[in-house]
C-alpha cells in the first residue's frame, strides 16, 4: 500500500488507517530515533509498540548500535516499557557473532569497536583481541619500530564504533587485511550522528578509513544489507510482504525495507526529514528513489490514537 509516495498516515481517514493497519503482520522497528533517544523513550513510542503488540503483530526491534550485546538491549528496552523479549532484538554485535559462528571460524578477531562486540563473540566462543584506547606512541618511525605488533593467529577484522579509533588500529586493521583470506566485516555503515551543536562520527566513518588504507570492501552485517534479517525470513517467522519496517535514516532502515521487500513508515524524530524525502523525489538517480517510504509520520506516537480506535471500532 501506497508503494513509495511518502504518504502522510495523518493525512488519511480512519478506514484509511485502519485498512493499512490490516496490510501487516510483523513490525521491525529502529530503536535509537524511533523508539528512543539519548536513553529516553520518544513520546508514545512504548504505547504504540506495545499496542501494535497486542493487536497480534510480531514485533522486533533491529539496531545498528554495535555498542550493546542483545542482553543490554532487551534490558534498556524492557526498562523503559516496551513488551520485547530477547529473540525479538536484531543487533548488529550479535549479528557478526552468529555469521562468524555458522562460517566455523577459528582463529581470532581483531575488533575496532566496543565492549558490545567483545562479549557476543565471548558468548559464542570466538576468540579476539582487546577494545580501548591503542594510542599512537612517539612518531611514525618509532612506532613502526618498536610498538607495531602484529598478531599471526587473525583470521578477521571487524569494524564497528569505536570511540578510541586511532592511527594505531588503521595500521593493523589494513595489514591484517593484506591477507586476502582474511575476513573483512563492518557491523555498519551509519556514517554520522547529527546533534544539537555537534557531530558523532558514526561506525562508517571507521569503516570507509579502513577501507581506503585496506584496499578491501567489507561484508556489511547490518541495516540495509538484508541479511540482518535473512534468518526471520528463512524461518518464515515473516513475511516481507505483510512486514513493516520503521525507521528515522532513509539509507539504511527505509533501504532496508526497500531490500527485503517490506512495506516502510519513515518517522520524523531523528536523522531524515520530509525535506531530504522531497529531494530523493526529485533526483534522476535511481538510487535515491530506494530511499522514498511508503507513508510517514512525524513520530510513531502519532500513530497510537489510530491504533486504539481501530482496536475498539475496527477488525484486526
């Protein structure tokens, strides 16, 4: 229903609403924009997920944040109200685990990345080398001469965010990656956070030094690569074509969506606005038309008195 046309769901009829309530089964949500932000919760974010729960939806809510293991996901989400469990988290941590557990890789990890990456691949037994800060000792000479150590047992590098990434994990990365039978893996390619005053260097700024200085491209785990959510489809758990795909970030969530297949609700509370959607529209690039939703709102909340009068007057 309404295919790439970035229909505003407040612009609609009740019938209208509840007609596209019915089109969907399964919802697949960001978190970090949609459902919350700075640890807080966006308004009416819990009682809308937790209503489209109880309409019967199947909910999941899937993270690029490769920070936190599914545990610490499950835990923030069920700390601020939302009916989840942990087999309805996707993250992107978790995610690399279990592809490098189904590969049977034995060697070890060398991680540019957070404490999220670490214990999933200490829960599935993966060894890898330690996250924190790798300072830059002294000046180029003497670092190549007597602080460069290279570990002969990698087998892999992966690349998420890291907020100690240095000159020092650059040089490692790319000469492990000289070895073209060593994996290449970035958990995502989120380029950058916009805050009020600043910028946040997201996971793909990481991503894009390694490859410049590697020469390689990676394998990317998660959001817009489908396989993020190749396992919910395999298992038939969903089905693309009544599953909706929620998000604030047009190049990986809608994008994602666009990729599996997925019916897509951009939401206005985080990274992409009706101003860029109007913009994609326009363009001759075949490439930015992936990026139009099929409907919006400003933020899901706005969703929730709907959902509430389809429940008491519609069928669902």
């Amino acid at each position: 229903m309404y295919k790439q046309t970035c229909t505003n769901l407040l612009n609609l009829t009740p019938v209208e609403v509840t007609a596209w309530l019915n089109s969907f089964d399964s919802v697949i949500s960001d978190c970090d924009g949609v459902l919350w932000v700075y640890g807080n919760a966006i308004g009416g974010s819990v009682d809308t997920m937790n209503q489209l729960k109880k309409m019967g939806k199947s909910i999941y809510f899937c993270t690029n944040n490769s920070t936190k293991t599914r545990a610490e996901l499950l835990a923030k989400g069920v700390e601020l109200g939302f009916h989840i469990t942990e087999d309805g988290i996707i993250s992107t941590a978790h995610a690399t685990a279990e592809y490098l557990k189904h590969r049977n890789f034995n060697k070890c990890v060398y991680i540019i990345g957070s404490e999220g990456i670490a214990q999933e691949l200490d829960a599935v037994g993966i060894r890898h080398t330690r996250v924190g800060p790798d300072v830059m000792q002294g000046n180029l000479g003497e670092f190549m001469a007597k602080h460069l150590k290279l570990d002969s047992n990698i087998g892999a590098v992966v690349v998420g965010f890291d907020e100690h990434f240095s000159f020092p994990k650059m040089t490692k990365a790319a000469s492990y990656l000289s070895d073209p039978n060593c994996l290449f893996i970035a958990t995502n390619t989120d380029e950058r956070f916009p805050m009020p005053s600043f910028v946040v260097p997201g996971s793909g700024s990481f991503v894009n030094a390694i490859k410049t200085c590697a020469e390689r491209e990676p394998f990317v785990i998660g959001k817009p690569n489908p396989a993020i959510c190749e396992a919910l489809i395999k298992q038939k758990k969903i089905d693309p074509a009544r599953t909706l795909m929620i998000g604030d970030r047009a190049n990986t969530d809608i994008l994602l969506g666009y990729n599996c297949g997925f019916q897509t609700l951009l939401v206005g509370t985080g990274i992409h606005r009706l101003c860029d959607v109007q913009r994609w529209k326009i363009s001759t690039n075949p490439e930015d038309k992936k990026l139009i939703p099929d409907v919006y709102l400003p933020k899901l909340g706005d969703l929730l008195p709907a959902i509430v009068n389809t429940m008491t007057h519609g069928s669902y």
